[in-house]
C-alpha cells in the first residue's frame, strides 16, 4: 500500500504562524463493478492509525476535468485535523501525478459511471463504521454526481456542493449563457444549440466529441436536474455559487435555494459569493476559497458533523 506524507499548514492561507502538519496520504485500489480497478487515496494525519474509526467521512468528487485528486490534498488539512478522514476517488484514466490517458478518461466520464464508481468506494470504505458521519463534496459537475449519489444513498448524512448549480439542467444553463453570448464554441443561436443537443439525444451513447468531451457525457448530465432527488432527502446541505462563474450560472443556484423555501424545506444553507468565478477567485484572479472554507466549517459546526 503506498503512503506519501503531505507537509501542510493548517489553514495555511489564514495565518502563516499556523504550525505544519503532516498529512499521509494512503493509496488503495478499490475494484469497481465491471471490474476497474480504481485508484483511491485516503488522507490522515501522521501519527494517527490508518484503522482508527474517524470523527467523519469525507469523500470528495472532483469536476469534469481530468486532473489528480492529490492537486487539492492540502485544502483538507483542517478537516483532517478536525477529525475527517478525507477520500479522493482519482478519475478513470489519471494517475496521482496527473499523467492523463484520455481515451479512457473520456470512455468512462458519466454521471451513471461515476455514481456506480463512487458507490464501490464507500462500500470499501464504510462497512465497518456505518454509524459515522459521511459528508459528500463535490465540485462543478462532481457536485451534480455527488447530490445524484446523495440522492440514492442513505448513508451519506451531509452534502457540500460547489459551483454546481443544482435548480437548473445543463441544457437551461446553456440556454442561459447562450442568451448572454457566452455559448459554447460554434454555437450561436439557440436553434443551433437546439439543434446540437437534438443531435447528443439521437446519439447518447456515442463517442464523438463536443465541446472537448464525447456525447455519453453531455447526454449523461443536459437533462438531469440535481434538486429532485434532494427534496426528498432531510439531510443538511450546503451550496455555495460564485455569481460571476460562467461555468455555472448564479440562476442555477438560486433555483434550487427557491424550490426548497418553496417547498418549505429548512435543511438547505445557500451561501454566494459575490464576485467570485468557478473556481472562488476575484476578478483579479485572487482565489478566495478561504472564505468559502470558513462558511463550511461553520456549517459543519452548526450541523454537530464533527463535535
């Protein structure tokens, strides 16, 4: 099993007197259901057995890119020093060093896929520790695979979701960005657009590429809407939007906060970022992600995720 220790400061960007921690970081292969074998990495604190039962579980889904999940280790450390043990499912056809094999990458990045593959991760991981916490992150299109996967499994008790949108479809938020002339390339009216999704739709399982990913893709996520199954589910959720992403429309977010007022469901907290792009940076291409970190940390104060 490979280790490698991470040197980190905790909640490094709040204060540089912080003192370094040493994170390790464990490799393990978790074998999927048509038999891939994935690569998973676990992170804990040194000094700390990698068996001991943990405060919290958190499993986090990256976006639709393909980049190593161990890019982000160190944005954890303060909820491993909290008492996460923090689980990163490294994305078909990427290695940790970030080494892409794109036609696998691209063969297997839909939403189904990575519900199934995300699913022979906690069962590898939560057999033993069914009575703790397990909060579930995900980023831009991670997060639509993760409110998909809280959806259908009860064992996930807490869900951040990150520059997801959520209320609308994919196909709505490009319609939107369309009207704005920030289609995708190509594309300039929403009779093309049309046109092209009319395309994907004849065509779901196909290989060919649009927009740098193939059609199994978008057909996977243009007409699946993350809020439907998490008005069912009573679970605290977290959804935080920057309104100047262009990824990711502001009017996504703010749909799925309005639907759960409507609804007269309590266990939403949306928080937005005025500014602030895809990835929480300024217009200045300064990140702010701490103040995103320190909205969730008091979310999972507020929640009794982590006492």
């Amino acid at each position: 099993m490979l280790a490698t220790v991470l040197l980190v400061a905790l909640c490094a960007s709040c204060d540089a007197s912080m003192p370094m921690l040493r994170i390790v970081a464990y490799g393990k292969n978790v074998v999927a259901d048509d038999g891939f074998v994935l690569t998973v990495r676990d992170l804990h604190l040194k000094g700390h057995a990698q068996n001991e039962v943990p405060g919290a579980w958190m499993f986090y889904l990256v976006g639709s890119e393909p980049v190593s999940v161990m890019d982000t280790a160190a944005q954890y450390a303060e909820m491993i020093a909290q008492g996460f043990v923090v689980v990163l499912l490294q994305p078909r056809g990427v290695s940790p060093d970030g080494t892409v094999d794109e036609a696998v990458f691209q063969e297997y990045e839909t939403r189904q896929r990575r519900v199934a593959d995300q699913l022979a991760v906690m069962d590898a991981y939560l057999k033993d520790s069914a009575s703790v916490p397990v909060l579930l992150v995900g980023s831009s299109l991670g997060g639509v695979v993760a409110a998909d996967f809280a959806a259908r499994d009860a064992r996930v008790t807490h869900l951040l979701m990150m520059g997801s949108g959520g209320g609308w479809t994919q196909a709505e938020e490009m319609t939107l960005f369309l009207e704005r002339g920030q289609g995708p390339p190509g594309i300039t009216s929403v009779e093309e657009l049309n046109a092209k999704l009319d395309e994907i739709r004849a065509a779901p399982d196909s290989g060919e590429l649009w927009f740098g990913h193939p059609f199994r893709m978008w057909s996977s996520y243009l007409w699946f809407r993350p809020m439907d199954g998490l008005t069912t589910r009573p679970i605290p959720i977290f959804l935080a939007q920057g309104t100047a992403d262009t990824a990711t429309p502001v009017e996504s977010a703010r749909a799925m906060r309005d639907e759960f007022a409507r609804l007269g469901l309590t266990n939403l907290t949306y928080a937005e970022y005025p500014g602030l792009d895809h990835h929480f940076s300024n217009e200045a291409g300064e990140s702010r992600l701490i103040d995103l970190q320190k909205d969730v940390y008091a979310w999972i104060a507020e929640t009794g995720l982590i006492h």
